[in-house]
C-alpha cells in the first residue's frame, strides 16, 4: 500500500475520480508495494484498483496496454532506495576523501534499480521473495559477481552471506533471466586461476549469460585502513585480457558469443591496440566502459566523410585523464591532418584529487582543471567529457559548477558525450 501524492490531470486515473492522499492498496488483486509492482501490474488494458482513503473502493479502469494510470507518488521508488550492506575491499566510495556532499557516500544496492536504470546489484540485500518476483515478473537484471568462490566473495565484500546469495544467481539462470554481470579484478585476489574459475561458472550459465564485463580496481590515494590492493601494471593487464581472450574463443566455438569482454582501460593499461568492432559484437557492456573507445574512433571517423568545416578556422583544447590521452591524440591529429585550419591543443589532467593512480576521465574534478589549465592556451573552446559532471546538473564531484571553471579559466566551456560525430562537431565549432 503506498500514497498517491498526486493525479496527472485527464489521465485515466483522474477521470476515475482518484485523488491525492488516497492510497493505492492493489491493482486486480496484486499488493503494490513498490514501482515494480506499479508497473507490472498496471500494464494492462482493464484493471480494477483498491484504492484507500476515507472509505475503501474499487474501481474499474479501462485504458491502453502500457498507458500510464497518471498516479505520482512521493518518490520514484515507491519505497526507500535500499543501500549497500557490503564493505568490498574494492568500493571506490571507501575511498573518497571526506567532506564531499552527502550523496556522493551513498551505496545503493536496489534490485530495482537495476531493472529500471541499469545498475549493478550484489544480490546480499536480495530475499528469496525478491528472487522469486523477478522471475515471475521476468526481469532481466544486472549482478556484480566478482567471484564465484563463496569463501573468496565474503572476504572481497566482508559480508558473510555474499558467498551463499550465489545461489539466487543459478536460480534466475536456470529461470531463464538474462543476465549482465560484472567483475572488479583486484590483482592477487580475484584474479589469475580464480578468475578462471568465475569465467568457467558463469559460462555454464550461458546462453541465460547475456554478457560479462571484467574491469580494474580503482584505486584513490584514500586508502588508509583498506585492505592492501596494487594497481594492475602492464604486464598483469595484458595476462587478464589473455585469459579473457581465451574464454571468448571457448564461448564463441560453443555459443556463438564472446559472452565476456575486458574493459577498455585494460588495454590502455597493457599498450595493447583497441579490437575492431566486431569484437565487442552489440556492446552490450558498453555502459562499463567495455568498447567505448572502439565506437567513439568509428563514429570520429566515419564523421569526417561528410564534416562541416565552414567555421574554420578555429583553435580549441581538450582536457582528458591520462589513461586515453594517447587515443584522443591519434584522433585530434588526424582530424587536424584532415581540416586545415583547425587547431586542436589536448591537455591531460593528473589527478591530484583522487591520487596519481586514477587516470580515467570521469573522475577529473573542477579545481584539478583549475590548477593545471590556468594560463594555458585554451583557445576559444574548452571541451570536456560531459562524464565529469554529475547526471542532470553542471556540477563537477568537487561541486564546482562548470561557471565556477570557465570564470577561473576565462573560457568557454563545451560538454561532449562519448560521440565520435559529437567530438568531431564540437572540434569543427558546428
């Protein structure tokens, strides 16, 4: 049972005569708990609704498949966001400095998240009864396994049921979900022949294993009291991406799929060159940043076959982390080649917030782009991954605002998404 805070007027809910702080008890006769249910449910053309309030009524509405009933509630949930009850040696939130704004020390750990908005889920905060809703609702759903060692997975998440909640695992497989998972290789952990035993569980999985995605420890400069954990070199990059390498052509032989993919930043790590396309065959990691690269190369060049270069000349920067410096050059240089006229001056960022040894973009803050751009020769634009700033706002993680950055640098400043024709537009001033 939850409250309706509100009817969206002409909905089929208004025209049923339902009003706000009425609460809504079931729909054909299903308890409604959350946004899962709410939606689930409420798909259906002919619905009758126990509504609540000052007298109890049932309704009957007629409306179209998937048409919303017009009922607003007083959070998208329906229910409090469940958090993470884990302390993975791993979690990057462990390792923020202090005095950040509250919601960045949130850990969501919402089943339902991952339905709704592609998050990855640990399955520990999970029931049984959650278990047995997803699949009866056939929900595809996402899962951090890391390990399928049960003793391994309680030491790397120090919550002595991860090892045991595997089993929620096998059962939506065997029920048929989908399934998307991802690994945080930690080197001496979960790596080597422990890695080799979570590849060949979840390949057993398979084809009910839509994809997995194996990425590197992050690692900050706030690390007092964690657990000891060492950064991958190039050399133990390049031995994870061939023990990934190994299973893809296993998997390919016998499924037709690669099924696991390595993290772009595995091959920046190793000095590797990024596969073509088709290796990563539909990205369907490409949110886990596993072929990322890859399309923004192909869409950048493919972009300049039918460029606008009217506005040329022009002069811009670009600042980056340092992990894919070396890519975004080879693409400005050749884009440069190209378009005479266009000058392009690629700046990459040391993170002094975070430490050193984070090299990604996304985690650049707006005082590190201060420190390191002033007086620099910016041009007339600075461009920027719009990865650096939070979702919905222009707010970096440090909460400087993107006016705070141009004001300091006196220039102006243009997000850029991973879209190679975005990029290229963004260097052409279009």
């Amino acid at each position: 049972m939850v409250v309706i805070t509100g009817v969206i007027p002409g909905s089929p809910a208004d025209k049923a005569g339902i009003r706000a702080q009425e609460t809504l008890i079931s729909i054909d006769g299903h308890t409604v708990r959350d946004v899962l249910d709410y939606m689930f449910y409420a798909a259906e053309t002919r619905l009758t609704l126990h509504i609540g309030g000052r007298e109890e009524r049932r309704l009957e509405i007629v409306k179209d498949e998937y048409d919303d009933l017009g009922l607003e509630f007083e959070s998208f949930l329906m229910d409090k966001k469940q958090s993470c009850s884990n302390k993975c040696v791993f979690c990057f939130i462990d390792q923020m400095p202090p005095g950040m704004r509250e919601t960045l020390y949130f850990k969501d750990d919402d089943a339902r998240l991952s339905f709704l908005q592609g998050n990855y889920v640990t399955l520990t905060n999970m029931s049984q009864e959650d278990v047995d809703r997803i699949i009866a609702m056939h929900l595809n759903i996402n899962v951090s396994v890391h390990t399928t060692n049960p003793e391994l997975r309680c030491k790397m998440m120090h919550n002595r049921f991860a090892g045991e909640k595997l089993d929620f695992l096998w059962q939506m497989a065997r029920a048929g979900i989908q399934l998307n998972c991802q690994i945080v290789l930690c080197p001496g952990l979960n790596d080597g022949e422990e890695l080799r035993r979570t590849l060949t569980d979840l390949g057993a999985m398979l084809p009910n294993l839509t994809s997995v995605a194996v990425v590197p420890v992050g690692l900050s400069r706030y690390r007092e009291g964690l657990y000891p954990l060492t950064p991958f070199t190039a050399q133990t990059a390049g031995e994870a991406i061939d023990m990934i390498e190994a299973f893809q052509a296993q998997f390919l032989s016998q499924h037709g799929t690669r099924a696991v993919f390595p993290s772009d930043e595995f091959f920046l790590l190793a000095g590797r060159p990024l596969p073509p396309a088709e290796y990563y065959e539909d990205y369907p990691q490409y949110e886990n940043g596993v072929g990322m690269l890859r399309s923004l190369s192909d869409e950048f060049l493919a972009a300049m076959e039918d460029a606008d270069a009217s506005r040329l000349p022009r002069s811009v920067s670009i600042a980056t982390g340092r992990s894919p410096y070396a890519f975004l050059k080879g693409l400005t240089e050749t884009a440069q080649a190209r378009f005479q006229g266009l000058r392009v001056q690629l700046y990459p960022i040391r993170n002094d917030f975070f430490g050193e040894s984070i090299t990604v973009t996304g985690l650049i803050t707006g005082q590190d782009l201060i420190a390191q751009l002033k007086g620099q020769a910016l041009g007339e634009e600075l461009l920027l991954s719009s990865s650096m700033i939070r979702r919905d706002s222009d707010v970096f993680l440090d909460d400087l605002t993107i006016s705070d950055v141009e004001a300091a640098l006196g220039v102006r400043i243009r997000l850029v998404a991973n879209d190679g024709y975005e990029l290229l537009d963004a260097l052409l001033g279009v």
